[in-house]
C-alpha cells in the first residue's frame, strides 16, 4: 500500500471511531423501521382557534414532513389518527434591525390526540413552548422582511418534531 492510502485508510477509521464515541454515550440512538410503534398514520383535523391565518395548514405540512422523515407514511386509509387544537400561536418582536425585526418571541399553547388502530388513545396535552426565532441581521432586505412567515414554518417545525417524537419515543 502506498503512503497516500494508508492514510487516508487511517483517518477512515479515525473517523469511524470518533462517530461511534460521540453517539454511544449522548443517549442518540439508530431504530430500524421495524422499531417504530407504527408505520403510517392519517393527520386529521387541525383546528386553529388562535389568529394566526392558515396556521393548521403549515402545522398539517410540517407533521407530513417529520412522520415522513422519520419513516412513516402519512396516507388517508390509515387507521392511526392524530388531530390537534392549536389554541393560542402569538408572535411579539425581541430584536429589531433598521425597523426590521430580526429575532422574535413565538409562544405557543396547543394540544394534540393520538388514536390508534385498536382506538386506544394517547393525549399529548399542552405542546407549550416560547421559541426564540432568529434572523441573520446581514440577510437581503427582502428576505428580513420575509422573516415573520419564516419564524412561522420554524416554529411549526419544532412542533412536528416535539409530537412527531412524544408519538415515536414514547
């Protein structure tokens, strides 16, 4: 073997272990498909009494999008069924830039039900989270001004993933 690919086999196996350290003792751990308590479920009705406009639509495509991610498919045949009530989704602005704010306060109070195929039924209760979402005060204007519907879809996507786990690694 040359010099070269010694190596650069030893920085592989270097690598290797350093993953295999890392992972081992933070509590992260890989589940296989076959571990998951289910594989599709059907997202039913998301109700938004809060006055955020289509918030139960971009909350319905962030849950799609975690399941999906997580290797379950999201279809309307299946019989597990998750619905929610988001009632409160308010937004107050924490940092502003040139009049433009760059960093806001999202509080959230929502709760979510889970039925499963034998009908047994788990309530995730009171999703309540304040979330600190941050923009890049050296972003193109149009995109600052654009960082109110993006703090949404951020914060929405933390909810996914808050549900999407409590419903996986429960």
């Amino acid at each position: 073997m040359t010099r070269y690919r010694q190596t650069m086999v030893s920085v592989l196996l270097g690598f290797a272990y350093l993953v295999v350290c890392m992972t081992s003792g933070c509590g992260y751990s890989v589940h296989r498909k076959a571990d998951l308590p289910f594989d599709e479920i059907r997202i039913g009705k998301i109700e938004n009494l809060s006055l955020a406009p289509k918030l139960q639509d971009k909350l319905h495509k962030a849950l799609v999008r975690e399941f999906t991610r997580n290797g379950i498919t999201v279809t309307s045949s299946a019989g597990n069924v998750l619905s929610g009530i988001v009632r409160k989704f308010e937004m107050s602005s924490l940092a502003e830039k040139k009049d433009i704010t760059i960093e806001y306060r999202i509080t959230v109070d929502a709760d979510f039900t889970h039925r499963d195929d034998d009908g047994k039924v788990i309530e995730i209760k009171r999703v309540m989270s304040p979330f600190i979402i941050s923009s890049s005060g050296s972003r193109d204007m149009a995109l600052l001004i654009g960082s109110r519907d993006m703090a949404e879809d951020k914060a929405v996507a933390d909810i996914a993933i808050e549900i999407v786990g409590a419903l996986i690694y429960k």
